[in-house]
C-alpha cells in the first residue's frame, strides 16, 4: 500500500536511521514510524505560535567568545585514554576497515 | 529517629558534636540500602569501599576540627550521569557498560573537597531521557511510598534514595523536569538552577543548551547547601556563568512578605488531577496568608513548549550520543564487515527503544528539508518562551505552579505511548527552555502518593526560589512526611 506523502514514510525512517548509524530491523521501521508519526503529529503545534518577527535562540549563554591563555597544560596520559577501548593496537584505537 | 531520616543540618550538627561518627551515618545508610535496596532498585552501583574511605578521611577532619564544611562526612548519591573518576558510570546506558571514566565531573571533586561521602551511582532513565525511570537500560526504579509506581524520572534513582533513607540528599541532572518531576513524585525537594549555575564539565551529555546539575533534599534548607557547594564558575565548562555566586542561606529565611507572586493560568493544564489541582491551590492561599501578594499572569506560549523541547532536545541529543560508536569506550558489538557496519550494529544492541526514537526524531529535524520547518522553528519558538518569562517578571518575583500534573503513576502505565510520556514534563519544560530556575517542594499528599509545588523564579536568581519554597515549608508539615519505606519518623 503507497504511503501518504504527508507522513513520514518508512523510506525516511531507513534513511534517518542509516544517517544516525543506527542498525534498523524491518519490523523495527513500521514500528518507529508510526511512533515518530504520532509524535510530528503533536510537534506540529509549533506552527500555532507566530515567529515571523522572532530570532532565533540556539543558547541562553550571557559569556561570549572565552578567551583562556595559550599554554601548555596536562592532558590524559595515552594509556589512560586508551584504557576503556574495546579493541586497541599498540597506542591506537583499532576498528574496522573505513575503505573496502 | 533514625540517622537515615535525618536532614544534612541536623547530621552536620551531630558530627561537629561528636554525637555520631560519618563511618557509624555511613553504615547506617548502607543497612537501609541493604534493607530496602531491592525494593527501589535506586543505586545501579553502591561504592561501599570508596564510602568507608571517605568517612574515615571526614571523621579524621572532624576530629582536628580542620576544614570542617557542611557537607563533610555527609552520604550522599550521584546520578550515574555524572563521571566519577575510575568508578563505572553507564548513565543508565548499556552502550556505557564497563565504562571507567579517567576524570570525574567538576561537581564530584567540588563535593569531594567538601568532605562528602559518595554511596553510589543511581538509576536513571537512558542518558537521562525520560520521565518514569523505566527507560533505564538496566531495570526500572519502584517509588518508595507505593512500589508499583514510578518514581518519576529521569533523576528516579536519585530522588527514591532520598526518599527511601538510601541517602541523605543526591545529586541530579535536569533537562526537562528531570530533577523536579521526580522530587514531586517522591515527596523531597529538587531544584534545577539556572543554565550556567553549575558546571557541567563530567556530566554525561544529553542536551547541552538545557542540562543543568541541581541538588535533591529532604528539605529546601538542605537543598541551598548542596546548590551553594556546586555553584560557580569553572574554567572547565565555557557554558558555565562567571557571575557571583550568592550566599543561598543568608536570605532564605527572610519570608515572602511584601513579595509578589504570579500564578500562570496556563499552568493548570487539561488532564491535571484534581488532587493536585487542589494541593496547588492550598499552596498558594498559604503563601498569601503568609503576606505575598497573588496575582494571575499569563504565559501565553506555554503551549508549544513542549513541541519546541520534543525538537530541541533530539535535536541536541542525537549529535551529543554520536560519540558512542564503540570505539574508544563502552560497548562494542563486533562481526560488522566495515567500520559503518560496526557502528550500526554497536548502537543497535547498545542504545534502548527511546533513546533511538529521540536520536532518530532529531537526525530527522536536523536533515536536510525540514531544518527550517522544525528545528529552526522551535529555536524560534525558544525566543517566545524567554520573553514570556521576562515579560512576567517584570509584574512578579516568582512563579507558582504544579510540578507534575500527576501524582506517582503505575510501572508501565505509559510505556507504548511516548507522547502520554512526554506529556509530565508539560509544566517543567519551560523553565529549562526559559533559562530560568525552578524548586519542587513537597505540599500534599494524596492517597499516600506526594503531590510538589513549583516554585520558578528569573535566571540566577535561585535565592528568590529558596526563600519562596522555604518559607512554604516552614509553614507547612509535608517535607516531614516519611514514605513507608523509610519509616515513620519516631
């Protein structure tokens, strides 16, 4: 059965979940779907409130632009930072080939 | 009374006199965890050993009498949100199981100078999404005054230890209502200072322009000592606000005569219970017995707050959780034939049901053609949010209104309807949109269930909502009420 173009469809579900490298099922698509269909359904609220004049707000910070001195400082020992690696080779994280 | 029952201030004087020992208060603590830890499931990790260690070292300050501070030897609980140097720290997460943070969060060591005693990591909802307590990766969290319910969320863990005798205050973390809410539901007092009060270098993040830590009490007075130990700038988090940091205590006690107090209609929101309705109204007859001036205002974008925060909050959340890819900490799933493989297969077994809805709801508002519709748009709608706030504080110093329209609510009552979910923090969402600050203090109980008031006053001024909330409680008996589980108070 076609999907309504209004609603989110399963192909962008595949297609959110691939960008966020996020492992998918099948079922798991239907299921988040009509999940995320529900919720946008709501979002669609934000349209009630008029922003035509409105800027926008990414952060509430008073602080602009911290400024610290350049200079040298302690940093994690190597051995420390590579303590939690599930796998690791030498000084590096090892992972899986990134080219075929 | 027991030495669990007890309020920092009242062990604090008991330590300074040599009455008690932190070690003999710390295994005190540790049996009640024992007795009754089953029952809440509110630690995901005790840290005994680490405890004893630090008792020793308080009682060893307080027998000098060398830099005693009101925090020293006292047990307190850390959300496991919040990184403790070589103790695990998952934030609720199986994607973080094993994970043994190098540093610990900048509010740990502040509480560590203090002299505090650390008892443990608490349950939470996954990194902090959610507002039952049942979206931890591990298992959820019961509510001390009825098991079958939840604790609220996503501090659950933190707010049933307090209120379970499992600590004598915690620590929490507040993106949406996730240290109020659940203070309401289990009858303490939970404060979300403003965004840039305290640092939040070594929190685990979940939405970074809202997370804010705050402290979770038996009552308000205990609540400004923890706030003023974790306030002030730190050079560690860019975010956080260089502006001087009040002595809370100094006016917390100076009453709310000749205060005006609004009361925003929009608050009383449809499907609010009436118990609760009515325990808010109570609430505020009493603060004008007590001589501040009501009087009804208006936030009128209060609506699409929570719309605004549903993208917002995603938004931010899924770039924040790009980082566990199980690479260089947590869990990693193998067998994938390519590195993409393997990051998918890692946060397909690592991340929990509503933690991959909020990640995929946010690549979604952030992907290329609905940017502007959603994503810019809530920013927008941010802006509207920040001069409601600012237009009403200009009529009013603070602002009173429900925390949660409900009371505690039944395990699984809402889990196959995110939205139903997402509808408790209608009435918390706007403070941390705002960038306001706003308490819980317990005013009712109703069918044995603990109803909050909230009080929510302008950005960095805390000491306005402490005195309005104290001067509730001085004339109020709730925050003495004691949930069955950790005993009536003899």
């Amino acid at each position: 059965m076609p999907e309504p173009e209004s609603e989110l469809s399963s192909r962008q579900v595949e297609h959110v979940a691939r960008l966020a490298r996020l492992g998918i099922t099948p079922d798991e698509v239907l299921h988040y779907r009509d999940q995320l269909r529900n919720i946008l359904h709501h979002i669609e609220a934000l349209n009630r409130a008029d922003t035509s004049k409105v800027p926008a707000t990414a952060h509430p910070l008073e602080e602009r632009n911290v400024m610290r001195e350049d200079r040298r400082e302690p940093c994690l020992p190597a051995e420390t930072a590579l303590a939690n690696a599930p796998s690791r080779d030498d000084s590096y994280f090892k992972v899986k080939a990134i080219q075929e | 009374m027991k030495l669990y029952q007890r309020t920092i201030r009242d062990l604090h004087q008991m330590l300074v006199d040599r009455e008690i020992s932190s070690v003999e208060l710390t295994d005190a603590v540790f049996n009640q965890i024992d007795a009754v830890g089953d029952k809440t499931k509110a630690y995901l990790l005790v840290t005994r050993d680490l405890a004893l260690r630090q008792a020793k070292a308080a009682d060893e300050r307080l027998r000098a009498k060398r830099d005693v501070r009101p925090l020293t030897g006292i047990p307190i609980a850390l959300k496991d949100v919040l990184c403790v140097k070589d103790v695990a720290s998952t934030a609720g997460s199986k994607i973080l199981r094993g994970f043994i943070p190098p540093y610990s969060a900048t509010v740990v060591e502040r509480l560590e100078r203090e002299g505090a005693v650390f008892l443990g990591k608490t349950n939470c909802d996954e990194f902090a999404m959610g507002s039952s307590n049942e979206n931890s990766g591990y298992r959820p969290v019961h509510n001390p005054w009825a098991l079958d319910r939840v604790p609220g969320g996503s501090s659950g863990g933190s707010a049933a230890s307090v209120a379970s005798g499992e600590a004598i205050a915690a620590l929490g973390s507040d993106t949406g209502g996730s240290i109020r809410q659940p203070a309401a539901l289990t009858g303490i007092v939970g404060m979300k200072p403003t965004y840039g009060r305290v640092s939040r270098y070594g929190l685990i993040a979940f939405a970074s322009s809202l997370d804010q830590i705050g402290p979770m009490t038996r009552d308000v007075a205990d609540g400004a000592l923890l706030l003023q130990a974790i306030a002030g700038h730190d050079p560690r988090d860019s975010t956080s606000s260089s502006r001087p940091v009040p002595d809370y205590l100094a006016t917390l006690t100076d009453g709310v005569k000749g205060m005006r107090l609004g009361v925003p209609k929009e608050y009383f929101v449809a499907g609010m219970e009436p118990a609760v309705e009515h325990s808010i109204r109570d609430a505020i007859r009493l603060l004008e017995q007590q001589g501040a001036s009501i009087e009804e205002v208006s936030l009128p974008h209060s609506d699409v707050a929570l719309p605004a925060y549903y993208i917002i909050a995603p938004a931010e959340a899924s770039s924040n959780l790009a980082r566990y890819d199980g690479t260089r900490y947590g869990f990693q799933a193998g067998g994938g034939r390519n590195i993409i493989e393997e990051y998918m297969k890692t946060r397909q077994e690592g991340f929990g049901a509503e933690v991959k809805r909020r990640i995929m709801l946010g690549t979604y508002a952030l992907s290329s053609g609905y940017y502007d519709a959603y994503y810019l748009q809530a920013q927008k709608v941010r802006t509207l949010i920040i001069e409601d706030f600012r237009a009403a504080f200009t009529k009013v110093d603070a602002l009173l209104g429900a925390t949660s329209p409900t009371a505690a609510f039944e395990l699984g009552a809402k889990t196959q309807d995110p939205v139903a979910m997402y509808l408790n923090d209608i009435i918390t969402i706007p403070a941390n949109l705002g960038n306001v600050c706003g308490i819980s203090v317990p005013c009712g109980i109703v069918d044995g269930l603990p109803i909050g008031l909230q009080v929510i006053a302008p950005g960095f001024a805390e000491e306005i909502a402490l005195r309005v909330a104290y001067a509730f409680e001085a004339a109020t008996e709730f925050h003495r009420a004691r949930s069955p589980l950790m005993g009536a108070a003899a």
